[in-house]
C-alpha cells in the first residue's frame, strides 16, 4: 500500500513539474525568437562594423555583407543586331541573418528577345529566368581603421525554373572565394567561381568567372569605378572559348534616408574585347536600398 501510494506522489510530483515547466521553456523559446528579430538591425550593424564600408560594385559580387533590396536592368546587345533586355537581373533581397553570414534571395528576372531574331521552335522567347540563390561566410575581415581588407566564400544555388531558352535547364552549383583589399579612398574587390551544373555537362560545361572591381572613393557619395570581367569554358558547347568585358562605371550612395535606411545608384557600359563574347555590349543600371 505504502509502495503504492509514494509511486502514485511520485508521478502526480513528476506531472506537477511537466506542467510548470513546459510553459517555462515555451516561454524562454518565444522569448529567444522575439530577441533575436528585435535585436536584427544592432546586430547587422555590428556584424557590418567589423568591414570596409565600400560600395557595391555593378557586376562584381562583393565579399562584403550587405542587406538591401536591390534591382538591375540590362540591356545587351550582339553583333547581329539582336538583343537581350534583362528586368532584374537575377538580383533581390540580401539579407544577415547570422554573424559572418549573409544569404540572397534572388528574384527570377523577366528577359525579352529584340531586335533581328528569326522566329522558330528553336529560338528563346520571353519569359522568366532562373531562381537563384547565394550563401556567403565571411572568413576575416577589418574596417578602415584596422586594415581593410576581407576575405568571404559563397555558394551560390541556381534551380531551373525559367522558360525555355531563359533556362539552364539544370541546376547549378556555384562556390566562389572572394576577397577585397582597401588603400584609403581606393579599393580592389575580386571573385573567383567555378559553376557546376548538374547534368548536361555536355552543352553547359563548367564556365569558370574572374570578376575584379577597381574603385575610388570621392566627394563623400561617388564611386567612379572600373571592372573585369572575364570568363573561361571548360567542356560543353563552348569548349576552350573565353569572353572579356571591360566595364566604366560610376555608383552614388550610399545616400542616408532615414536610420539604417538608404539609397545607392549605379550605371555602367559593358564592352566585350574577345572574339567569342555571348554578347557584344550592355548598358547596366542598378538601384539598391540599403537598410
């Protein structure tokens, strides 16, 4: 009896502390949840505080971590006279979610096919391009006062939801190392990736893509700058073929609204010098909101 009764105490105690603090460990996780987005923009203000506060460049993903909202327009054009208008250019929502860590949210760009293109079930037509995703670790970094420089990896993710000819058709797998180095109102920002497809190796190769930028810091808000762009096939249709672009261009920001809450603006002039390009020229312009 005696058994009994101290076994049933001891569940009636157990059910007493499950009951007391379940609520309690809800309510250190809610709260945990509730401090993490409260606390959002101090802690991406820190995190941001630990790099060089140069621009982004045009073409040339930075390595630094940024958050914003962000929409490129390009207009490129061939030798032929057909052209290619990109709305968005797979940009979109860059976010911080972590210390050392940004992640984008690419928004598939809309592109439409202009100029002198024969009509036919084999040619592009207008439509959505691929999803796009990049993760990047920022591995070391100091600011302007202490030595101004950063070192970041990225893997960027591409799935194929475009419409045909819009599409890789495949999914594509992107890591690239990035780095920058600041000599005061001058800066060199620089990316090195190799795309993977997964699947039709044969037709999309494995391209490899060396971006520099040269910028320089003048009159508080301009940033007249200078980019490379080169890329070399290996395997697939274009096997051993390069392409080379040279881009002048000029970004203005970032201009304050309000808080952490910006505007930046750039625009460039894309110029292929190699004999292979996949387009001849482009005009770039970008806009971004920083926050």
């Amino acid at each position: 009896m005696v058994t009994r009764q101290l076994r049933a105490i001891g569940w009636i105690t157990f059910a007493i502390l499950f009951v007391v603090a379940a609520p309690c460990r809800a309510q250190d996780f809610g709260s945990a949840i509730a401090d993490y987005f409260i606390n959002w923009f101090p802690r991406v203000t820190q995190i941001q505080s630990e790099q060089p506060h140069w621009v982004t460049p045009l073409v040339t993903v930075t390595p630094r971590l940024e958050e914003e909202l962000r929409y490129d327009q390009l207009w490129q054009a061939n030798k032929l006279g057909a052209a290619t208008d990109n709305f968005g250019g797979s940009k979109g929502l860059e976010l911080i979610p972590f210390q050392n860590t940004e992640v984008i949210l690419g928004i598939p760009p809309w592109i439409a096919h202009n100029g002198h293109i024969t009509r036919g079930p084999d040619v592009a037509s207008d439509g959505w391009g691929d999803e796009t995703f990049l993760v990047k670790y920022r591995f070391l970094s100091a600011n302007e006062d202490n030595g101004n420089y950063i070192l970041t990896g990225f893997m960027g993710f591409t799935v194929p939801t475009g419409a045909r000819g819009n599409s890789a058709g495949h999914a594509e797998f992107t890591p690239t190392i990035a780095g920058g180095k600041g000599f005061g109102d001058f800066d060199v920002q620089s990316t090195v990736g190799v795309t993977f497809p997964n699947g039709g190796e044969d037709r999309l190769g494995w391209p490899l893509a060396w971006n520099t930028a040269f910028q320089y810091h003048v009159m508080k808000y301009f940033w007249p700058e200078f980019e490379t762009n080169y890329t070399w096939f290996a395997q697939g249709e274009r096997t051993g073929q390069s392409q080379f672009f040279l881009t002048p261009g000029i970004l203005v920001g970032r201009i304050p609204i309000h808080d952490r809450v910006g505007v930046t603006m750039g625009a460039g002039f894309q110029e292929a010098v190699t004999t292979h390009p996949a387009y001849n020229h482009a005009v770039i312009v970008s806009a971004r909101i920083p926050f």
